[in-house]
C-alpha cells in the first residue's frame, strides 16, 4: 500500500495540473470500489478546482462546493493524462477538465476509493477520527510520550495508529524506530519522554526524506509521472533481515509485530 510519502508525491505531481482549473466532467467507470463511488461527486462539476490537499493517505480536490476525497488503496495511481487518451484495464475514474487534460484513477485491487466532503455537511468520520499531520508543530515527542502512557502495545504499533500520529506505515516506523534507538517490540507505555523525542524527530527525518526522494520504490508503487520512486535505496533496516547493520555490522533481525513484518538491530535499538 503506497504509504504517506508515495501520497505525498502524487499530491505534488497533480497539482500544478490541477489547481486553477475547471472540471468538465467526472466519468466513473466502476462504482464499486473501497466504497461505492456515490452519485455526489457529480456536484465537483462545472467547479473551479482551488487546492489540492493531503489528510493522511486522502487527497483531497478542493472545490467551492466541497472537495472530492480519493485514496489509493493498495495499488492505485492517478496520472495526469490528455482526456482522449486509450482507457487501459482497471481506469475507474476520469476527472476531465476544461483544459483538455484528465486526472485519471487506475486500481487493480480496487482498494481504493472516490468520496464527496460537500462544504455543508458533517465531516466524513474516516477523517474527523484522524490524529495530527507527522511534519506539523502539532505532532512532537511530548505528545507521544502523553498518550503513550499505561500503553503496553508495542511501541511500532502505537506510533503507526492513525489515531496518534497519522501516515507513519509500516516501511517508515521501521526505519524511524531505528534511527531513534527503540526496539520496536517495546511496550509503548515503557519508553522514556527523551526517547520519544528522539522518536518524533526521526519520524519527521524520515518521512521527509522521503518525499524529498520520491517515495519507497514498492512492486505496486509509480509517480504520478509513471516513475518508481526511490527511497528504498537509502532504508537502513527495512527488508534488510540477516544483512549487516550499518551501524554496528550486526545481523539484522526480522519479527511480525501486529501482522506486519517488523525489521530491527537487537544491539542499536533498545
């Protein structure tokens, strides 16, 4: 599933085609998607698009009359194509603007989804539930450490609940668990206020690492530009079990902590 960076770089690689422009038409071949595509993504035409936003792994269309909600799942992509363009398996979804150019949803999986936030109704629930952006003054060690308290989740699990902290996935917490030093089983309840400071800002480091580089080049995983990205070639542990760690040259160690392959080094993370 492309994790907060991958979403990221989409965002940035459809915006300047995006914003300023008016939406012609919204085509949707399949309706059943994640969700059922519902009927009101229809009130996006004819709008003007003003900003094109990212909430966790959403992005967000915004328009004046309410913001189109879209989400990758596990193996969606959008790109930014000429409206005429060949339909190819699995294209769900167009939206066609007056410039003759199309953001169009490809999803194999059809994990994904397309939803409506119109601007007078109560916000959709799978965003009003979500926890702070990870690269925002809103997001610090101090919070982490408050909330983590009396917790006896594994330390990996908690920072990757989207009610804490939102957009920390499975590739980066391994990473930033062991840029910080925490082994990743440790309860969270039991890690120190100084160690969840240096967690937070390992998260940040990480996750902007990546968006500065394009993303974690998975199987599934293009740019809106069709290219992988590549921040694979800078993990440290992830995907990396019996290889030497860098730092100590100790064999890398691999778990399933919540049903998730968890990789770390039993000298460096503690």
């Amino acid at each position: 599933m492309p994790e907060l960076p991958e979403v990221e770089v989409s965002r940035l690689g459809i915006s300047p085609h995006l914003i300023g422009q008016r939406i012609q038409a919204i085509v949707v071949r399949q309706t059943q998607l994640r969700w059922p595509v519902p009927g009101e993504v229809q009130f996006a035409v004819g709008r003007e698009i003003q900003d094109v936003r990212r909430r966790a792994k959403y992005l967000l269309v915004d328009t004046a009359s309410g913001s189109l909600i879209l989400h990758l799942g596990m193996s969606g992509s959008l790109r930014v194509l000429d409206t005429n363009s060949p339909v190819q398996k699995h294209d769900h979804l167009d939206i066609q603007l007056h410039n003759g150019k199309c953001l169009r949803f490809n999803d194999p999986r059809r994990f994904g989804a397309c939803l409506w936030q119109g601007t007078d109704t109560e916000p959709l629930a799978l965003l009003s539930r979500l926890g702070p952006e990870p690269l925002t003054d809103a997001f610090d060690g101090q919070r982490l450490f408050a909330l983590s308290r009396g917790k006896q989740v594994a330390v990996k699990n908690f920072i990757m609940d989207n009610h804490i902290v939102v957009g920390v996935g499975n590739i980066y917490a391994s990473e930033s668990l062991f840029m910080a030093g925490i082994d990743p089983r440790k309860a969270a309840g039991k890690v120190s206020q100084a160690a969840y400071l240096k967690l937070a800002a390992a998260i940040k480091q990480v996750l902007a690492l990546a968006i500065q580089q394009g993303g974690t080049t998975l199987k599934d995983f293009t740019q809106a530009d069709g290219n992988p990205g590549y921040f694979a070639q800078e993990l440290q542990v992830y995907g990396r079990s019996g290889k030497p760690c860098r730092v100590c040259q100790s064999p890398l160690q691999a778990v399933t902590i919540g049903q998730r392959n968890s990789f770390f080094c039993h000298k460096c993370q503690r």
